[in-house]
C-alpha cells in the first residue's frame, strides 16, 4: 500500500493554530492503532523542539510531530526517508 491510498493522511500537513490545537491532535494520534512511534533519525531542528515521529503501519510512511515552542506553533508533516 502506498501512501496516496493510505488512511494515515488524517490531518494536513502544516503548522497548528496552537496549543489547543495540538493537544487535541496529539491525544488523537497518541489512540490511534494506525500509527507507532519509531525513532526520530534526522531532526527538524537542532535548537530543543520536542519532537516525535510516527510509522503508519499499514504504508509504511513516517510522519513528523514537533510540539509548539512559541513563536513556532508546532508541525505535523510526512518525513521523507532517504534509502
């Protein structure tokens, strides 16, 4: 299964509209069966950010969480894992 046809597409990718917003996504993610947590091998950034990925476990596709450190609202975007 590839990702296009995967049911791991459950937010769009980008920035949250805050705190609010990512608790309320990351408690989501946190019950879903679809997603595991699997090491973080390249961060985002080197200045702190929390920071945690998630493996699909039906297509395989690694999805990026960072926790809000404001200015910055936090992220959630697909990693690209370079073979």
């Amino acid at each position: 299964m590839n990702h296009t046809t995967c049911k791991c597409d459950i937010r769009s990718e980008g920035r949250f509209s805050g705190w609010s917003d990512y608790d309320e996504f990351a408690e989501q993610l946190e019950k879903n069966p679809l997603f595991v947590l699997t090491p973080v091998s390249k961060p985002h950034s080197n200045v702190g950010l929390v920071e945690r990925w998630y493996q699909c476990v039906a297509c395989q596709s690694v999805w990026r969480l960072l926790e809000p450190d404001p200015p910055f609202n936090g992220l959630w975007e697909r990693v690209e894992i370079e073979a």
